[in-house]
C-alpha cells in the first residue's frame, strides 16, 4: 500500500468532502498518510482527526512563514500534542524566504526553527522541514544541529525538495530522506528530475502536500493522495524500474523514518 508522508487534510478546500475522500483511500491503494500542521489551528485539528481516520497519523508543528505570532506558550503546547498517540513527528518548520510581505522575518524563522528543532530532539522525533529559496541557511542550521546530535540516525526529511541533487546527496549523508511530490511531475522540474535519478531509492519518501501540487496530468487541480500514483510511475520512469518496486520501497522508507517499522 502507497504511503502519502505528506498531506493536508486540515485545509478548508476538503470541507465539502473530507469524510468520502479519505473513506475512499483503502480503493485508490493509499495504506498510510501523514497529515502535518502548519500552523497552532492545523496542529490542534491534527491531534483530533488521528483519532477519527484510521490511515492517518499526523506532524505538529508550525510553518516558517506563520512563526510571526507564536509564543513560548505554543512551544509547550505543541509538546504537549507531540506527545499523544499517532502524533509521529515535528512539522512542518524551516525556512521560507520566498514569501516576504507579510511573512516572518528570516531572524524570527530560525528563531523558531531552532525551538521546534530542539522539540523534536527533547521528544525523540523526527522533523519534517520546509525550504523555500532559503538554501544555505537551511543547511548551516541543520548542519549545526547535526554536530549538535551526532547519535540522530532518522532525522527527518526534506519535504518537496527544490535544489540541486549535489545538496540532496549532502542531506542524506546527513541522514535525511528527501520528499518527492507532484512537481517531479512537471516540465520545468529538471533538477528535480535529476535529483531522483541520482540519488538512492532507499532515500527517497514520496508525498502529495494536499490540496496543493498536484501532478501532471492533473496540474492546477486540488491534489489529493490518490494522484501520488502519479509521482511513483514518473520516479519509476526516471530510473528505469518498476512502479511496484517504488511504492514498496517508499513505504518503508516512511515506516523507517516515522518508527513505524512491522
């Protein structure tokens, strides 16, 4: 069964079908999805539907671009959260530079940054990053974090990876798993295209970010984790193997990162 590692299920454009649509998973091969927070409302959303949703586990934590309101309070709370049943890992947090007005400032995104990062730690959980346009100071805060916990094997992953392949192979020899969504799918994903060539299977963690991304031949469409068998046959395609041979290897990828070994 295809594991979606990242999903949000949370958002209002399933208002009007989230019960049908996720009820319909088990039919579209989907075994497993993470839902994962962006904010301290999709955080708090989470931690109940993972009670409701028998496929879903979920990730607290909250989006670099909406830490301009959040408060040592929420720290405790997300802990408190993190801390309850199916609740698997800490995300999504990191750095976006992409948005700017409005938006965090880059002083308080890695301000809170380095907080959830140290959350995940204190709770022995993965994390789950977000980089946008924010390269180098993505990999010096999580190279400093890595000299900082040396003993961490499963870091987390790179969700909706972006850069260059030569990065990619520097993340995972630091441990991480690299998110692959829909833009694979696209015709101007070169680089991306390259890095899930180049880079080991064993590596790889496949994700829809529903409602957004959605792939070819559905680009522009609300996303949803039935369209990840898109993602698989073009990573399929890409290498040359079997989709078969990526679903099964992607789904233990995620149970091996998110703990959830058989």
């Amino acid at each position: 069964m295809i594991f979606d590692t990242h999903a949000h299920y949370d958002d209002k454009q399933f208002d009007q079908d989230r019960e049908e649509l996720l009820a319909s998973m088990k039919d579209n091969g989907i075994g497993t999805i993470v839902d994962v927070g962006s904010n301290m409302e999709t955080s708090t959303w989470i931690v109940e539907a993972v009670t409701r949703y028998p496929m879903m586990y979920g990730a607290v934590g909250v989006h670099p671009s909406d830490t301009a309101e959040l408060k040592e309070s929420d720290i405790d709370t997300l802990k408190k959260y993190a801390a309850m049943d199916r609740i698997l890992a800490i995300g999504e947090i990191g750095l976006d530079y992409f948005r700017k007005e409005g938006h965090a400032c880059k002083d308080t995104q890695k301000y809170w940054f380095r907080q959830q990062l140290d959350l995940a730690v204190e709770l022995e959980k993965p994390f789950i990053i977000h980089s946008r346009d924010a390269a180098e100071d993505t990999m010096e805060i999580l190279q400093e974090f890595g000299k900082a916990h040396p003993d961490i094997k499963h870091p987390g992953v790179i969700h909706c990876y972006s850069y260059s392949p030569e990065m990619a192979k520097e993340y995972i020899a630091m441990g991480y798993y690299i998110g692959i969504g829909g833009v694979v799918t696209f015709k101007n994903a070169k680089k991306l295209v390259e890095t899930a060539k180049e880079i080991p299977l064993e590596r790889i963690l496949v994700e829809t970010d529903s409602p957004y991304l959605c792939p070819e031949p559905n680009r522009g469409k609300r996303n949803d984790s039935s369209q990840i068998r898109h993602v698989i046959d073009k990573i399929a395609a890409i290498r040359g193997i079997l989709p078969e041979e990526v679903e099964k290897q992607t789904e233990i990828n995620a149970r091996n990162m998110y703990g959830l070994l058989q």
